[in-house]
C-alpha cells in the first residue's frame, strides 16, 4: 500500500468514526476526534511536499543528464581544434588524457607484445579499461582540465563559437551548476521524506499507528461483531 492509500485510508476512517457522534469519545489525547482531523491535515501535507520535492529532484537529474549529454563529443572537437593548432605535442598529450577520463577509458587497446621464455613465447595484450571517476563530478572535473589546457594555449584560436575559451568556461559553469542544483534538491527531498516517515509511520504518534489504535478503540466500544466495526474492519493500513 502507498503513503498516499495509508493517508486515504486514515481519512475514510475518520469519517466513519465521526458518524458515531458521541458514541466515540476516547479518553486519549491522541485518539479524539479533533486531534486526529489535525493529524490527517498533517499527512496530507507533508504528501504535499514530499511529492513537490521528489518533483523538483527527478527535474534537476533531467537538467543534469542533458547538459552531460554529448560532452564526450564535444571534448573531441576541442582536442581536433588544439591538433589543428601549432601547439606543443605535449600540450595535445595533456588535452587528450583528460578527454580519455572524460569519456571513461584509461588507456586504448594495444598491439599484443610477445616475450620469450626459455621455453615458448607468451602473448601479453593490453586492453581498453574503464576509469574509475567517471560520476558527474569527476566528469565536470576531468573537463575543467580540458578547458584550462586549451585556455593557457594563445595558439588555441577556433572558428566555432561552441569551442571558444568563454563558450568552453560557460558550459563548465553549467555543469557545475546543475551538480549543486542536483544536489540540493536531493537534500530537501531526503528531508521531506523524513518527515513524511515521521508523521505517517512513527511508533508512537504516527498516522498509522493512531489508525491501528482508533479501530481497537472501537472494537472495544462496539464488540467485534457489531456493525459499527464492521464499517471500518476492512480498512487496512501498512508500515512502509
């Protein structure tokens, strides 16, 4: 069952139980009428707001995946336009390594080497390996490199608006930006949730817990086959 059927549950029962009129007066604080109503109002808030930020969170992953997209591609364009370039071949070296993070590969495939032994040669191949780092923030990381390689190189003039030094800089900022968005976002998200937790699923004072309790508290009143029971016994709620 959902948090969402849990809170439509608690208010069915409260309806019914309201239908008793002052047949159902319990002695505990939490089980009276107005104090429960309050609860319910509570529990659909913080559904509210839970669903608001796992909104808000799902929209900030979209941003950040599509402002990543491409960035492979795009690191490959600048190393062309530094090749192109009359730049140091260490310098095209260093720009190369960072695209090769970027796009999550350690080192290319080699040809295979042979060593001899005293008694047969043995082949040693050299495969493609993925890095480690290869998260967004090591991404945005890994293209910052990238962009300062280019940037400390005057040679490094390209015709392409895209791949100049300040379009280079603006993307990285986006990058940045759309991490710490993400981030955030994931942070009131777990706090919404929380309390989410707290008010629907507490032990003590939770909506549930209280729901459990106030179909008890009417069994007693009415006996277990009475038709006031009856009304609310179908009524089911679950701890997440």
């Amino acid at each position: 069952m959902s948090h969402t059927k849990n809170v439509e549950a608690f208010e069915k029962l409260l309806g019914i139980c309201a239908g008793y009129g002052g047949k159902f007066n319990p002695a505990q604080e939490k089980l009276r009428m107005e104090n429960m109503y309050q609860l319910l109002a509570s529990g659909q808030g913080v559904l509210q707001k839970w669903s608001a930020a796992k909104t808000e969170h799902n929209n900030a992953g979209n941003a950040r995946e599509v402002s990543y997209k491409g960035l492979g591609k795009l690191g490959v364009r600048i190393v062309g336009e530094l090749k192109a370039s009359p730049v140091l071949e260490q310098t095209v070296n260093d720009a190369k390594s960072a695209l090769r993070l970027i796009k999550g590969q350690r080192a290319t495939s080699q040809a295979p080497e042979t060593t001899t032994t005293a008694t047969a040669p043995v082949e040693v191949t050299a495969t493609k390996r993925k890095a480690k780092g290869t998260d967004y923030a090591s991404m945005a990381q890994n293209f910052q490199q990238l962009v300062h390689t280019v940037a400390a190189e005057p040679a490094y003039q390209p015709e392409a608006a895209d791949l100049t030094v300040g379009a280079l800089n603006d993307k990285l900022q986006a990058l940045r930006s759309n991490n710490s968005k993400l981030i955030q976002a994931w942070s009131s998200l777990n706090e919404a949730r929380k309390k989410r937790d707290e008010v629907l699923y507490d032990q003590e004072k939770g909506l549930v817990s209280i729901a459990k309790a106030a179909k008890q508290k009417v069994k007693a009143i009415f006996g277990t086959t009475s038709t006031e029971y009856k009304q609310i016994a179908h009524i089911r709620f679950t701890i997440k």
